[in-house]
C-alpha cells in the first residue's frame, strides 16, 4: 500500500504559505489514491517555482530548460509510452518561455499530463508579470502596469480541441486531487490550469481573492459541448469556474504513430538488417 | 558625481545617460536588477525610451533588432541561459550590421543549472561577430556601457559589456556618475547609416547566396579587425573628457620586472592586483599582471606585445573549451603563431561560482615561478566530490 510518505522527497524551500505546497499535497493525495507508485511516473520541469517541484516529490525526475519541459515529455513518451509523463510547470515557464510548444503539444495530443501552477507572476525572478498577470497588474518591471491582454489558457486549450480541460485551486486539496485523478485516467494530452497564490510576489491574486470567486462549475455544464466548454472558459471576474470544462477522447499520437501504436521503442528490438536494408538505395 | 550604487543601478544609470530610444530584455538572474531599474527610471519619467518585457530573450533579443533597424538606440541585458537562447537573433543582429548594446551579466550555464557567476556564457558567443568588453569593477561598467554605444553606432557593429554576475551586478561600490551634458557631448544622437524607413524604403535581412555571402563576412571580419583601433580611439576620447574611462584593448600592472604574469578578464583582476601585491611585498615574487578588457575583437598584437619578452605566463579564467583548454589561453597561444612562445599555461578556475582567493591565485603564481612548463590544470576542485565516492 503505497502511502502519502513514500512521496515525501527534500523539504520544499518554497515561501511559507506558497499555493505550491497545496498543490503538491493533492497530487501525492491523487497518485496514492490511484495506487500509482513513484517509480512509475516521470514529472518533467523546466525554470521557475513550479519547476521545483520534482526535487521535493519522490519520482523519476528530468528538470531542464526554461519553456522546453513539454518537448522532453513527447521525447520521453515516444521512446517509453508506458511510463506516465507529467509536466509540472508555471504560467511563464509554459505560456510565455515556452508558448510554443503549449500549442503544439495540444495539437500532437501526445499523452503527457500538464500541470500548470499559474500564480500570475514571475516567482523565481522575484516579481515581474507573467502572461497570465491581469491587465493593469504594477510590478518592478511593468511600471505602467500591465499593458497586454490576459493569456487565457483554457480557451486557447479547447480553440485548439485539447481533449482534457481543466481549472484547479490550489486552496482546495480534495478537489485539485481529483482533477489530477481524472487528467490521469484521459486518454491524451491533459491540461490542469491551477490558480496558485503567490503570497510573496501577487499582493492581487491572494488566498482571499481566489476564495471569493471561484465556483465548482462541475455537473453544471455538458462537458463534451465544445462551444459551451469555450464560454465557460471566458469566465473571469467576479465568479471564475474550477472543474473539468472540456473534454474529448481524440487518437493519442501514440496511438496514431504506427512505429510506436505496436509498441514503445525502448521494447523494440533492433534490428540492423532492416537499416541496411534502408541504406541500400544511397549506394 | 561620486555616489554609491549596486553595479546593476549604475549600469542602469549609465545607460539612461546614453538616451536609449527602446530597453527591452526577460527576466533573468542575475540581470534582472538592471532593466528593472530601468523601468523604474522610465515610470519616474526620468528615460523617455520604449520599454518592454519580453516573453522571452528570444523575444527581447528580436524587439531589439527590430528597434535598431527602424534606426532606435536600443539596449538589452541578459545572463547564462537567455543569451543561449539569444544566439540565433545574436548572429542575426551582427550580421545585419545593427549597432545594438547589450549587458551580459555573467553566469554560469547550464546543465547543472547554477545561477552563479563564470563566464561561460559570453566565452561560448565570441564567433557571433559582436564586440565584446570585459569590465573589473562597477566604474568600468559606467564608462564602457557608453562607451559601448559610441563603438557600436560608429562600426555599425553590436557590442556586448560583459561584468560578473553577482561579484559586480550585486555589490554596492562607488561609482563617479558623468553628468548627462558631458555624455551628450560624447555621445551625439544616433544617425543611422541605414535603416528601415517607409520614405526610403529598403529591405534587410535578404537571402545572399554562395555568389555573395563570404563577401558580407569578409566585410565584418575586417570591420572587426579595424573596430580595435576604433575601441582604443573612444577609450582614449572619454578618458580625454572624463579623466577615466578603461583601458583601451587590454591593461598591464607591474609587468617590468615581472618572473610570472598572470592574465584574466572581469572582475577577478581586482583579486588578483591583491594577490600580486602581497607576493611582492612578503615573498619578494615578481608577478605582473595583464587584464584583457577586449575580447572581441581578440587584440592579438596588443597581447603579443605585452607578452613576448616574458618566460612564464598564466591565464587563470572561469570558462572552459572542454576538451581542449581556457579559450583565452587559446587564443593567447595562436598570437604567437610561427615564433618562440613564452610558455602560456591555462588555470581553469572560478566554475559556476566557485570562490578564488588571494592563496589560491599566489600559489598559482608560485607553482609557475617553479615549473614554468605549459599545461592546463584546474584549481580550486574539491577532491572529496572527484574520486567516485558517492552522496
């Protein structure tokens, strides 16, 4: 029986208070209550507070680049579609660093798991806006505020028919766990947007603030409605929605890559007659 | 006026004083403090410039190369990783001939990640075609930020200031800040040579095919080989108006008499100057030392020439071509190509923040005075961590 201990790795140097550390107990709460084990997981990370996080959970761990943590998972799936594959990331590291590859693995629909702790500012760097800040936000580096629009995840997720949806609270464990749970059981590419105070760095979005707004949208709308899954993702301001807003069982790209659909790469033998074979006609 | 400031605010400072028309740059460790700054300056309506934060030094680096080629002074800054990411737009900004500043603030790269100071990431760009300046201390980084514009707009050519990370963006020192009329003086209005304007119109960045492209490289490479006497020249005009100003390509310290010389870039010549002092006075060494400020273009002649009549020369730096040598020691060996070299020995110290102290550097010193046969070594490596034992 694998338990919440198992996954308890070096003691997190985040700031007391930090939405990370609710983040982080609701994952292990959904992994045990999965009966998942450390081993079989890999969590991929890139630069930033979020991106810390496989140092402080017991689990394979591949921390990398800044922005490029989902292009190490589509690697690491199509050389081992067994291993389950989790990006954690934050809202620079994966919607500005990396906000190419955000598209493109939604189109792939490789079967990677993104988390995305989205505090709504630079952590790491101490204080500047991130793409998710809110217009108008003042920081050290926006002196004017912010002057561009908000990048809304969740609705670039479903323009691009992203077939896992979804938008947590890191102040509320049991229902981010259960996000994780059903990010894991989709067969495909998953996004889990997770509002995560900074207690720090965003004096705006705070504990309170999330807790006056946010509204457990689940059973209150069909979930395979792209159209109305696209307007409830519009919703921010007064009420913001948390809960599955979209979902879509689309081919995986494993399943659709007929090298890999039979089985992964590291289970295939190596067959050097057939490169030769492929050689031949350069000769 | 003498005041005291963090090297970032001062290069902030300096780079106001330069009238910037855009200042764009990512955040990034240890660099942020600089732009920050500077936004502050341009909130507080003291910097009438464009400011943006990018999404990325990819962005930055390409808002920036745009600015420049609609013929705006532009300025960015970044360390480590971000110039890493930079390189492509790096490339592009040189080859393109667009005089942009930037502000390397050292750091080590990637992987293991470690946000501490080496000068890895500069080392690892010097082909781009950018100049690159080496600065010791936060009064050097003043005087070459404007210097560096002056450079960069008279060669058409984009340089790059390069001071450690944290040892000098991170340290409160005394600085002497020029007065914005005496930089104006220095320092006209940039007048491009060309750049992209709708009344006349033009096109940048065109395909050139083999008929062509060596010639455009051909074209830079000589700029660049010409851009050291141009450098010298600026460096002797601000010293002319403001009494100071850096050293021109390269700087030497107590060589006359010297059995040893040592040599390095940046911030670690201070240590150094203490270092060869003290074996000076307690053990009666006779060390000198030489500080490249230059790097590119790499001042061949004026480091032959500072050089050649010693035996014994080491060059202590804090970046590696792995598997091979220091890459200053390189090109400090290839100055004295088809001659009787002194015997130049590479030290590869400083790694992602590893102290060097004033021992460190004199037993370096000493160790040379008594074998001064070429090798490469590394110093200061914790032998605890070398032999396989594990945790």
């Amino acid at each position: 029986m694998i338990s919440f201990d198992d996954y308890k790795d070096q003691e997190p140097a985040w700031c007391p208070g930090c939405g990370n550390f609710g983040i982080r107990n609701a994952f292990i709460d959904a992994m045990t209550g999965m009966g998942m084990e450390p081993h079989q997981l890999v969590i991929v990370s890139g630069i930033g507070q979020a991106a810390k996080f496989p140092h402080y959970v017991k689990c394979n761990a591949f921390n990398g680049l800044h922005g490029r943590a989902l292009p190490v998972a589509t690697g690491i799936r199509l050389a081992n579609h067994r291993m389950h594959v989790i990006v954690m990331t934050g809202d620079g590291d994966c919607y500005g660093e990396g906000g190419n590859h955000f598209v493109h693995a939604m189109r792939r629909n490789v079967n990677v798991k993104l988390f995305v702790h989205d505090n709504q500012i630079y952590g790491l760097t101490k204080g500047q806006a991130s793409p998710t800040s809110m217009e108008g936000m003042v920081t050290k580096a926006q002196p004017f505020g912010v002057m561009s629009e908000q990048f809304n995840p969740l609705a670039m997720a479903i323009a691009l028919d992203c077939g896992f949806v979804a938008r947590g609270f890191a102040g509320d464990r049991a229902h981010l766990a259960g996000l994780f749970v059903r990010a894991m059981e989709h067969e495909g590419f998953a996004l889990v947007d997770i509002l995560q105070p900074c207690v720090t760095f965003n004096k705006v979005n705070t504990y309170e603030w999330y807790r006056e707004r946010v509204w457990k949208m689940d059973g209150e709308h069909d979930e395979g409605d792209r159209m109305e899954a696209f307007k409830m993702s519009l919703l921010w301001g007064e009420r913001i929605p948390i809960g599955v807003i979209f979902r879509k069982r689309r081919p995986t790209y494993e399943e659709r890559n007929p090298v890999i659909s039979r089985a992964p790469l590291v289970e295939q033998a190596f067959d050097r007659s057939k490169l030769a074979a492929a050689l031949a006609e350069f000769y | 006026m003498r005041t005291i400031l963090e090297g970032s605010l001062a290069v902030a400072e300096a780079v106001r004083l330069c009238r910037p028309n855009l200042v764009c740059a990512y955040p990034i460790t240890p660099q942020t403090h600089i732009v920050e700054e500077l936004s502050r300056m341009v909130a507080d309506g003291r910097l009438d410039a464009g400011y943006v934060l990018a999404e990325s030094e990819f962005g930055a680096a390409s808002i920036v190369l745009g600015g420049s080629a609609v013929g705006g002074r532009s300025y960015t800054a970044t360390s480590s990783q971000g110039l890493l990411l930079m390189v492509e737009v790096i490339f592009n900004i040189a080859g393109l001939r667009l005089p942009v500043v930037m502000t390397c603030a050292n750091r080590a790269v990637s992987a293991p990640i470690n946000i501490w100071n080496d000068q890895q990431d500069a080392v690892s760009i010097r082909d781009s075609g950018w100049i690159q300046l080496f600065v010791e201390d936060n009064q050097e980084a003043v005087d070459t930020h404007i210097q560096a514009f002056r450079i960069a707009e008279e060669l058409m050519i984009p340089v790059m200031v390069c001071m450690d990370g944290y040892v000098l963006t991170h340290t409160w020192e005394p600085v002497d800040m020029p007065e914005q009329e005496e930089v104006d003086r220095f320092l006209p209005p940039y007048d491009p040579a060309y750049k992209l304007d709708p009344d006349d119109p033009f096109t940048m960045g065109e395909m050139v095919g083999p008929d062509a492209y060596m010639e455009t490289r051909y074209h830079v490479h000589m700029d660049m080989m010409e851009a050291r006497a141009v450098i010298r020249r600026v460096c002797e005009e601000y010293r002319g108006v403001f009494g100071r100003g850096g050293t021109g390509l390269i700087d030497a310290y107590g060589v006359d008499d010297a059995e040893v010389v040592l040599v390095s870039m940046g911030s670690l010549l201070g240590t150094m100057r203490a270092a060869v002092d003290e074996l000076r006075e307690e053990e009666g060494l006779n060390v000198g030392l030489v500080k490249v400020r230059c790097f590119r273009p790499f001042p061949k002649d004026a480091i032959h020439d500072a050089i050649k009549d010693f035996q014994t020369v080491g060059v202590i730096e804090k970046d590696i071509s792995l598997g091979l040598e220091g890459t200053l020691c390189s090109e400090m060996r290839a100055a004295f190509c088809g001659e009787d070299s002194p015997e130049i020995s590479s030290f590869i110290m400083g790694l992602g923040g590893r102290d060097i102290t004033v021992e460190e550097i004199k037993q370096v010193a000493r160790d040379l005075a008594q074998n001064p046969a070429c090798r490469v070594e590394f110093r200061g490596l914790r032998e605890d961590l070398l032999n396989g034992d594990e945790g």
